[in-house]
C-alpha cells in the first residue's frame, strides 16, 4: 500500500541481493556485515510512449521487458528497498511487487514531450525519502549493464564531482551540417579509422547525480560530470525499427551466452 509521500513500499525483501562479507577464522565464521551503497536508484518508465506503444513494457525478450531487465541488473548490484520504478499507470505496480521494489506514482503532466528536463527530474526525486545520491536509470539501452562498475567508481570519484554521466568513445567519419569532414580531409587528408579523433556519444542508460545537482541544474548531468567511457554493443532503442533490432541482436547474445 501507498505511505503518505505516495511510495508504495515492497511487501517483500526477499529478492534484495547484498554484498555479505565472512571472514573465516579456523572453523569459526564471524557474523556478516552489509556494504551498503548510500544511493537510491530511479527507473523512469512512463507507459504512453508516443513512438512505440508500451515501448518500456512489451515483451522484448523471453517474456520480459526492458523495465524487467533493467530491474534484474540493478538487483545484482543494489538493494531492492532502495530501488525505485516512476510510472503514471498505476497497474504497473504489479511489477515492482513482483520484483520487491518501489513504486511511484508518477503525475500525468510529468509524462509529457514538453515538461523540462528540471520539472522532470525534481518532480520524481522530490517523491524519494532521504538526501541519497540518485542513480537515474533509463531502460532504453539495453544492453548497457554497467552499473556496479559505474557505482564503484562513483564512490571513488564523488568528492570531486557532482554527476556520473556515461559515454561511448567513437571514431567515426564525421561531417558537420555544412558536410565539412571532422578530424580527416577528403582526397590526399583522408586518415584511416585508427587515426580518427575521439569523439564521444552521449548515453542515457545511467546518470548518476547528487540530489543538489538535480535541484540547481535538473539535467542529467551536473557542471563537473565524471564521463564513464562504456565499452560494448549500443543501441538506444527510439523506433521500432531500433527495437526489432536491438531484439534481435539481445536474442543473439543471450543463446550464444
């Protein structure tokens, strides 16, 4: 059931996955403790796409989807309790109680093309307790499952930045609007690929922010990010045409896996 700040708690922890430490003395197991990532993770999945109908909530692979997958990486790395999925359809619960994690209820006017990126973002966060950091995960990449890692570095780099924000190096032929070439030149200039510059295509499978950063900026990324460099397939699912392929290439992977 719904508290008064509108979450609906899971019934169940059973499926929160921690990171319990024994350390064995002869044949003596000393009492686990927990290492707790002071983090909330939210999973923003509205359910009228205007795109692809359902886009978050379709099936996508074996049954499941993108919400789904997204929910199992995060509990490999995270408590359920501390896991969050915004939804302005309220039968969509039924998952989070599947899962053991949060749900709230996301405010119709908060699932439109024209709301800012702040009114977004605050509109969301303002609903979960505490002054945690924010993992704000977004399912449309599927194949992005770097969250531990992303999570790890976090703790490392924290004091210095305000934000995570993960990337993907490219070296790409590039042209600009004006079909001038970016970091090679037509004819005797042309470079081969491995000579191409770096440049670096955003993502936004995982951002993660301290709470100030949202209230001051309410972007996905603060004014000193950290840019974690992901590595892997991506595709970021915006068509269906994106999402046949991406189901395609998951479904790929999964069996040769």
């Amino acid at each position: 059931m719904a508290g008064r700040d509108g979450i609906v708690k899971p019934k169940s922890l059973s499926k929160s996955i921690r990171y319990d430490l024994k350390l064995r003395v002869g044949l003596f197991v000393l009492p686990a403790f927990t290492l707790r990532q002071v983090m909330k993770a939210i999973i923003p999945a509205k359910d009228n796409s205007a795109r692809i109908a359902h886009k978050n909530f379709k099936n996508f692979y074996n049954g499941q989807s993108l919400v789904d997958l997204t929910i199992q990486k995060l509990l490999e790395v995270m408590d359920a309790q501390d896991i969050y999925l915004s939804c302005e359809n309220k039968q969509k619960e039924k998952i989070c109680s599947r899962w053991g994690v949060n749900f709230l209820h996301r405010d119709n006017h908060l699932t439109k093309n024209s709301v800012s990126s702040k009114n977004l973002l605050n509109g969301i966060v303002d609903q979960v307790p505490g002054d945690d950091d924010i993992a704000w995960c977004c399912v449309i990449e599927p194949f992005f499952n770097s969250y531990g890692e992303c999570i790890k570095k976090w703790n490392d780099v924290n004091s210095e930045h305000d934000s995570l924000s993960v990337v993907y190096p490219k070296k790409r032929f590039i042209l600009d609007s004006n079909y001038s070439p970016q970091g090679f030149g037509f004819g005797p200039w042309h470079k081969v690929s491995q000579l191409l510059p770096v440049c670096y295509e955003l993502s936004f499978s995982l951002a993660i922010l301290k709470r100030s950063c949202i209230r001051d900026i309410g972007y996905y990324l603060g004014a000193n990010p950290y840019w974690y460099h992901a590595k892997g397939i991506h595709i970021d699912i915006d068509t269906n045409e994106d999402f046949e392929l991406a189901q395609c290439v998951y479904r790929h992977y999964s069996k040769t896996n």
